[in-house]
C-alpha cells in the first residue's frame, strides 16, 4: 500500500525528538502520541482531536501503519497511562503557524496576467468540489484524440498503471515509472505484477479505503457507530449530520424511512409508529433475488437526502446532500415478511450533459462481496439500452467502485467478442458499444487494459487470451445473480425545465 501523505499507511509523529512523560485523561491533549489497545493489542497512535460524549471523554487516534479510513474514537478505557506518552514538540509547532502564516500571506498576493493559467471546465469542477484531478478522467480525454505511436506507448503505461490494481490517483511503490527505463523493460515488470482482483478487494477493505479525495480522509470522522435495521454498521468518512449527533456514542437510523435518531427511545417510539415498508417510490423490477425502486429527489426530498448522508458515511468523494431535485434514485431491495430492506442504490441526473448513467452508486458494507454491486451496474446500463443511449458512470469512481466497472466492463466484452466469434462475424469499438450501452472510451480503455487490441500487419485487431476465457468460464460457474430485462417495468421519464431543477 501507498505511504504518502494522509492517504495510505503512515507511521504516526515525526522523527524528531520528542518529551516522554506520563498523561492522564485530563492532560493528555491533540498531538500526543500512546499506546491504545486495537484489535486487541496495544499499538501506537496520534491524538487527532478530543470530545466529549454522553458516555464520556473521547479520543480520535490515527494507528501507527494503518491506513486513515481506520481512524476511530476510542472511550478512555482503550489508552494503556501507564506507559509514557510522546508529548507534542513546540518548537514543530511554531514552524507550522510559522508556515500557515506565510502560506496565507502568498496566497493573498494576485499573480499577473502572465502567470494566471487559465483552468478547463473538468478542472474547475473538480477543483470545486475539493478534488484532485483523476487520472482515469486524463486517460478517457486522450482517447478522443488519434494518437501517435509516440503517444500510443505513453497511453499504454498509463492504461498498465490502472490494470494493476494500483487505484489511480493514490501513490504506489509498485507503479512508480522510472524514466531510465525502456518501453520493453516496463512491459515486463508489468506483466510481472500480475492483478489479482479477489486480493486487491480484500486489501482495500482490510487496510482502507486509497482515497481519491486526500481532503476528506483528514477530516475526522464525526459518527462512531450506527444501528441500521439488524446490521451494526462503523462509518469509514465524515457525514454532514446535525453536530449534535457526533457527541453520540451510536445513532439509530430507520432501515425503512431513513429518518435519524440519537438515544434509543426515541428510535423505538418512531419505529412503532413508521408505516413505510419499502423506498417511496414505484417499483420498476421485482425477481426472486432483488427489487428495484425508481425515487424522483424533487418528489421524495426527504428520503432522498436522509440516503445521501447515509451513504456519505461510505463514500470518500460525495458531495452533494441537500440538491436532490435533479436527481434520480434507483434503489435495490430484498424483501421479507416485514419489508424491503436497503441494499444499495445509484443516483442518476434527470438530463446529464455528459451521457453520464450513473452519478453516485453505493452497495452497503454489509451487502458488499456478494455480486448486490454488480447488478446495480447491469441494471444502470439496462435502463440505458431502453433509453437507446450509450452510458458511462460519472468520475472519478470511488476504489471499490472502479474494480467493479473494470470487472462488468471485461466480463461483457469478453462474453459478445466470444459470441461474435462463434458466428464468425467481424465487430468494432463501435459496434460493441452500441451492443452492450457502453461509451467507445469505456470499451477502447477496457480492450486496452486487458491486452486485446494488437496492431498486425496495418490494421487493429481484438483478439481474446486463452487465460482470459478460462477466467470468463470459472467466473460464470461462480455467478449466480443476474438482471432479466424482460422484467423491467420502465419508460424513460420525460421531466420540465422546473423538475430538472432546484425548486421550492
């Protein structure tokens, strides 16, 4: 894993000299380093900030080594006082005001025209959001645009660096490029570092989340635990919720109406008094696994915005809560005797300009590893072959989000290029994504990550690996869920210039 910055593992302090001395839980304050069980073991970690709860004082530790998506508050309990703690080094500290100040003094100084660069839209979107730009945005720009050989090799390590489970935009020991290095000596370390999707999931859930989005992992985490129907659920972000809630040891949220309670007797008196037993909206598909519920935000704001906080707590990049209106929910559920219950969903704008299928998609932690993520996908591109439109999720796409789209793309491909085989017909970029309701970069990106467009003797061709198939055929044993078209009950909604919109 990455060690950089407040993205991935990092050891906790600095190398410089600190005072040792015993604390208690009255004078041990932001800065300090101690010993805090985890897991079971005691394990050095930071004191990023304190507060006060109703069970008592708490304290936010960064792990030594662990990634920041594991940050957690810890009750006074779980710090071992007997051993000596690392007290915060003032003379750091004075550098880093020292620092702050300079920085806010050049920051107020206006560059000349000349200087002034001025920014596209994709940057100024990003930017606005307080992200970084995403390096699967840069490749999919440099597709539209017949490249050079020269440029071809460049786009070829770039598409390697997304194949090898590195997730774009977070550093990686393993994918550092070295410009002494030959084209040829390049292939073959990439072919070395094999990818391995089972093991890259269990790494990303294991050691956290390699957030795209640095500013938000820093903000500390404001929920501690939540109570959702039968599930027991520990948030990995920061959620926009009352402030009030974040002196709560557990909120309690209704897995029916999404509303959001912070003691236990007020959840219970509004659970015997809530009548919703599935998301407020039409049912659009029903099987034996999964339905599916299509929510307009302007219709159902509310419910709307109460499932955006919710998956905000599980998603790094998310910034809309509030502007539901120009938004779409399609919401999956599986369904008992007393109702249906929250899986996931994705949200998807009224009338994108971009082409975009998908805005925001999210299974819950406690569906994840069991093929739920997968059929949102097929079912956000089913919805796009009615509307007969290509379709692409909007970037950048959260880590376990891209290893998803990256397995969806691959397996589809794969199964229509083996079924054009068999009838022995010719196919192109275009013609596959016209098939499957994917944009030509989504298929051209995906051909190239997998190796299966080569160049011979003055013409592109697809071929498929005998590995690649193999992996196909044992996927397919494995694979037990699937979206039946024919049991979609959806016309494409046609909306107003005033639903598409903000309005009261």
């Amino acid at each position: 894993m990455g060690s950089n910055g407040t993205n991935g593992d990092a050891a906790v302090g600095s190398d410089m000299p600190r005072q040792k001395g015993k604390a208690t839980p009255d004078t041990l304050k932001v800065g300090c380093i101690a010993m805090v069980i985890k897991d079971g073991q005691p394990r050095r970690a930071e004191i990023l900030s304190i507060r006060e709860t109703k069970s008592g004082r708490q304290f936010y530790c960064n792990f030594d080594n662990f990634n920041k998506r594991l940050d957690e508050w810890v009750p006074v309990g779980r710090i071992d006082f007997e051993q000596d703690v690392d007290w915060p080094n003032p003379d750091k500290d004075k550098q880093k005001d020292g620092k702050m100040k300079k920085a806010s003094t050049a920051q107020k100084k206006i560059p000349g025209k000349k200087t002034q660069k001025r920014v596209g839209k994709r940057e100024q979107s990003v930017a606005s959001e307080g992200q970084t730009p995403h390096p699967w945005t840069d490749f999919v720009e440099s597709q539209q645009v017949k490249a050079s050989p020269q440029k071809a090799e460049e786009d070829d390590k770039v598409v390697a660096s997304l194949e090898v489970g590195a997730t774009p935009g977070v550093g990686s020991d393993e994918m550092e490029l070295n410009e002494d290095e030959t084209p040829a000596e390049v292939a073959k370390r990439e072919r070395a570092a094999s990818f391995s999707r089972e093991e890259e999931i269990e790494k990303l859930r294991t050691s956290g989340s390699m957030t795209q989005n640095p500013a938000e992992i820093s903000r500390i985490r404001n929920i501690s635990r939540v109570e959702f129907g039968r599930y027991v659920l520990f948030p990995w972000y920061f959620s926009p919720y009352p402030e009030i809630f974040s002196q709560e040891d557990c909120i309690f949220i209704c897995e029916f109406c999404l509303s959001y309670y912070g003691d236990l007797k007020s959840f219970t008196r509004h659970r015997l008094k809530c009548t919703l037993q599935h998301p407020p909206g039409n049912e659009i598909y029903r099987d034996d696994f999964v339905s599916f519920y299509e929510i307009d935000g302007r219709r159902q704001r509310t419910w709307c915005r109460n499932l955006c906080l919710l998956s905000k707590m599980f998603l790094d990049h998310k910034t809309l809560f509030y502007d539901v209106d120009p938004f779409l929910f399609y919401v999956m559920t599986t369904r008992d005797e007393r109702g249906c219950h929250l899986i996931g969903y994705f949200s998807k704008e009224k009338e994108s300009a971009d082409g975009f299928n998908v805005a925001c998609i999210l299974t819950l932690p406690q569906y994840q590893r069991k093929g739920y993520g997968r059929l949102l996908i097929q079912f956000s591109y089913e919805l796009s072959k009615i509307e007969g439109k290509l379709g692409s999720p909007e970037k950048p796409l959260s880590d376990l989000g891209l290893l998803s789209y990256r397995q969806y793309w691959s397996e589809n491909i794969i199964d229509l290029l083996l079924g054009f085989s068999e009838r022995e017909e010719r196919c192109t970029i275009e013609g596959i994504a016209s098939h499957l309701a994917m944009t030509t970069q989504d298929v051209e990106h995906t051909l190239q990550a997998l190796k299966m467009q080569v160049y011979h003797k003055g013409e592109h061709k697809i071929v498929i690996p005998e590995k690649l198939i193999q992996q196909r055929e044992k996927s397919k044993a494995k694979q037990k869920r699937l979206i039946d078209p024919e049991r979609i009950q959806w016309k494409p909604p046609v909306f107003t210039a005033s639903n598409r919109t903000w309005g009261w």
